[in-house]
C-alpha cells in the first residue's frame, strides 16, 4: 500500500503504533475488536490517500495525519451511539463468512425454512473489483498479505469482473440453457473478437459466470427460506463490456421464476452515470418470494383440473 501511494509513511507509522497498543491492551476480546473498527474506519478515512469514484484512486498525498485525535474521536462517536440503542432491542445478529453461492453449505441444514426476509445488494456484472474498495483496510488487518490470500478472498465471490476468472469456474452451467444470457454472451463475443487486448477475450465468460453464480445462489437460497418469504435485491443495469447493455435485474426477474419463486417483479431506484461510458444507467430493486404453501397447493390443483 506505500508503495501505490495509498497510505504515507507518517500516518501508516502511527497507525501501526496504535494497532500495537490496541493489541496489547489488557481487556476483553470484544472490546479490541471494537477499538479495532474505528481504528481502521479512521485509516482509510482520515489517514489514507485514498479517494472513491466510484473505482478507489490515490488523490493528495497527505504527509501527516492527526490519527489519534480523529480515532478518539470515532471511539467517542461509537460509545454515544452504544448508549442511544442501550436496551432498545434484544435482538442478536450472527455473522457467517463463506460464499454466497454455497449459502445453504455454509449454513447449515438447521436454517432450512427459517428465514422470512433477504434484502441485499449483491455485485454487478460492472467490471469492478470490490476487493479493491477494502484493500486498505484487508491489508492493514493482515487477512491479506500476499497474492494467495487475495486470491483465497476472490474465489469465494460471485464472479463480476475479469481480474476474478480462474481456471476450473464452472458456473456457467447454470446459465447454459438460457436464451437471454446466450444472447449477450454472443454480441459480446463478436464484438471482442475485434480487440487485441487479452481482458476483451474474457468479457462474455464474466457475464456467463455472473448469471450462472446468481442462479447458484438464488437455488442455495430457496430451501433456506419459509414459504411466502420476501426478498429483494439491489442490482444495477451495465454496458462496460464492449457497450453491450445488460439489463440486470430483469435477466436476474428470469432466473428466479425458473427457481420456482414468484410475484417477481421490478421497481425503479435510481438513476446514476456509468465510469465507463457516461451513459446515465438505471439502478433497481427486485422483488421476488418464495411461495407459500397454499399458493402451491392452488397451482398444483390448477394443473391437476387442467389434466
């Protein structure tokens, strides 16, 4: 990260030095952990060169940083609102690491059926490298520290970009029978052919590997979910590659009725302007759920009468 220019050499050093007196610390795990999160927000945001656009750039190089003033500030901020929801609710959350696309694997049999709501908002097929955007602070907490441990990080991911396709993905599978994502891995591919750039070559397997990584999630997901349950994700349309449009959400709308879920349907959130072409592109929920056990009954009763 010094060598990139991300971070300067004073403010990494003091950094590092309250990292070490964090650690050593005489206290309870959580509250180390909890010290540890405001160091690192204040890292990356009072501390390092870098700026957000949305892709992470180097801007002004900062050549000292008030980091102990700002961080005691954060840890201020964080007690306040510690103190604000005090007793206002008795609910916990778990946190579980693992891929998305093998939900149901990192779960565990004793969630099937358990869950009512999922909002999210998973990648884009946008070309951007979301490790990126927390590299800083990967690094600064060592959970990356070479190129293997990056790459240990990225392939748990679903696949969005081409700096993430390796040897052996396999989820294009899923999407092989679909006429839509085949229709957008052919233009894409016939446009490339022309580029004499290698990351050109890899476009259309991004997009295959995207959708199918989708479906692979969203069929992991099904069986994790109680009947009649809500979801909605956040999803963005996309032209990056070769200026091919992608309307994401409404190939996503497609994949989620072939998995058996239901009322699927779209809503407009926002609008906002592609880094790469400049074009204004559109940002959407999807909204889709799992249907409920009379609503299976209804079809399969339809169906019997029509036989």
């Amino acid at each position: 990260m010094l060598e990139r220019g991300w971070i300067s050499e004073k403010p990494v050093q003091k950094a590092l030095a309250l990292k070490r007196a964090i650690r050593l610390i005489k206290m309870p795990k959580a509250y180390r952990d909890a010290l540890m999160l405001a160091l690192v927000s204040e890292v990356v945001g009072s501390a390092s060169n870098i700026r957000f656009g949305p892709e992470p750039y180097c801007g002004v190089r900062r050549t000292d940083a008030n980091l102990l003033e700002t961080f005691s500030n954060r840890v201020e901020r964080m007690a306040r609102d510690l103190r604000i929801v005090r007793g206002t609710t008795s609910a916990i959350a778990d946190i579980y690491q693992g891929d998305s696309r093998d939900c149901l694997k990192v779960l565990g049999s004793r969630f099937l059926g358990v869950f009512s709501a999922i909002i999210c908002s998973p990648p884009y097929p946008a070309e951007h490298d979301y490790t990126r955007h927390s590299r800083l602070e990967l690094c600064f907490l060592e959970a990356v520290a070479d190129v293997e441990s990056l790459q240990s990080i990225k392939r748990r991911m679903v696949r969005s970009h081409t700096k993430g396709i390796y040897k052996g993905d396999n989820d294009t599978t899923y999407v092989a029978a679909s006429r839509t994502v085949n229709s957008k891995v052919r233009k894409i591919s016939s446009r490339a052919a022309t580029k004499r750039h290698g990351f050109a070559r890899l476009y259309s397997k991004v997009v295959e590997e995207y959708f199918g990584g989708m479906k692979r999630h969203l069929a992991n997901l099904y069986p994790l979910l109680k009947p009649g349950a809500n979801c909605a994700y956040v999803v963005g349309d996309q032209s990056c590659y070769l200026r091919v449009h992608i309307a994401t959400a409404r190939v996503l709308r497609e994949i989620a009725c072939e998995l058996g879920f239901v009322d699927a349907h779209i809503e407009h959130w926002r609008v906002r302007r592609s880094t790469v072409t400049s074009r204004l592109i559109d940002e959407n929920i999807l909204f889709f759920r799992k249907p409920s056990a009379e609503s299976r009954q209804c079809r399969k009763s339809r169906f019997t009468r029509k036989r």
